[in-house]
C-alpha cells in the first residue's frame, strides 16, 4: 500500500522492557520524523531523519533510539520503557528541500500505554 | 515563551458562522506556515499552507499571515459541524526542514 504507515496500532508494555514502533513509507521521501503527542504538549518532535544514515535530535529524544539504514524505514526503540513514555506517537514524513510548499504527511499513529 | 502559540479553546460557534483560528510565533526568521486539522483519534492531515505576507483561499479555507506582527490565522467559512477537531498551526523556521506545532485549537460547530 501507498503512504506511511506505522505498526503497531496499539502496544501496551511493561515498565522496563525494550520497544520498537516501526514506520515505513513508500514515497522515497528523504525526511522523516517521530513526534510524540501529550495533551497540553502538543506534537513534540522525539528524533528525525534527513537521508538514510543521518539522524539528529529533536526536542524530546532522551530514552529513545532511532536508526535508519533503508530510505522507507525509520524505527523508534524505547530502550527502557518508562510511564512517562506513555503517548501516542505518530511517524511523518517530507520531500527533501526547503521549499515553501513541503509539509509533513503522518503516519495513523502508536497508541503506547507503558504500566 | 513557547515558540508556537495557539489558544487551547474550545472554540464554539455555530453552524454557518465563520471560525477563525490564531496562532503566533515566536521565530521572525520562520519561512512557512501550515495548518493541520485533527480529529480526534486520527493523525494530523495538512489543509493549508501559506509563505507570502496576505490571504490565501482554498475552499471554505482562507490563511492569512503577517509577518511583521508574526501571526497566522486560518478562517473557516460557513462552518460545518464536521469541521469540528483540534487545529494545529506549524511553523518552519528559516534553515531547516523541521516544522514546530503549536498545541493546537480545539473548534466545535454547534449544529
């Protein structure tokens, strides 16, 4: 299928164990983000992606890793899930440039609930 | 001073009025600006964009930015109950490709 998508839907898991939320899309778009959203923070951007092999933080990234050795992959590990890690998290993704024009598209998001 | 500023609401008008939805910023060097709508449960889809100080109309839809008083607001004419969701404004700054979300508007269309 055509787009982004992100799998699981909904994960819950247990205080201290290692996950992984998956996003892959099939655009060949050259960026891609992880954002995680809290209500009364919005949208805050956890890691992004500019190219396969380059990533950098973004606002929230302590906790998590990424790694993105394919263009269309971009994984999120929670290395050591915490309660405080308990968001939806949602996967977008932008052509390349700095053009006016180049919004984000969204994946359908993570429901993690961490007890 | 958080750099994307939104008023939480909610925004309550009535079937047929016209919404209009704020968001200021904080970053003078930002180049782009972007509305997304979301409704709840569902991920943020883009509806509108604007870079150039002015109006911009698409539909029902109309941006407006001034950049001098670094504001974006987004009209929403004859409003329908199905526009009832969370606006997000975002804004992208000068030198890169990140854009930064304001906490959003919540809109409700009385029917």
């Amino acid at each position: 299928d055509a787009g982004i998508t992100q799998s699981p839907r909904y994960k819950i898991t247990e205080t201290g164990r290692q996950v992984t939320l998956m996003c892959h899309q099939t655009w060949s778009h050259s960026y891609m983000f992880w954002y995680r959203q809290d209500l009364g923070h919005g949208l805050r951007l956890i890691y992004y992606s500019a190219a396969a092999d380059i990533t950098d933080k973004g606002e929230v990234p302590d906790g998590y890793v990424v790694s993105r050795s394919k263009t269309e992959n971009f994984p999120l590990t929670l290395e050591s899930a915490t309660r405080s890690q308990t968001s939806v998290y949602f996967c977008a993704s932008s052509e390349q440039g700095l053009l006016a024009n180049y919004g984000y598209t969204f994946g359908s998001g993570t429901r993690l609930t961490v007890v | 001073q958080k750099e994307v500023e939104q008023n939480s609401g909610p925004l309550s008008v009535p079937e047929g009025a016209i919404a209009s939805l704020n968001c200021t910023y904080s970053d003078r060097g930002s180049q782009s600006f972007f509305w997304y709508r979301q409704y709840s449960g569902k991920s943020p889809e883009l509806i509108m964009f604007i870079y150039s100080n002015g109006d911009k109309e698409d539909g029902r839809f109309t941006a407006q930015l001034n950049k001098a008083s670094q504001y974006v607001s987004l009209l929403i004419r004859d409003s329908q109950p199905s526009d009832s969701a969370t606006y997000l404004c975002a804004v992208r700054g000068g030198a890169t490709n990140k854009l930064i979300f304001g906490t959003g508007t919540l809109l409700a269309v009385q029917p």
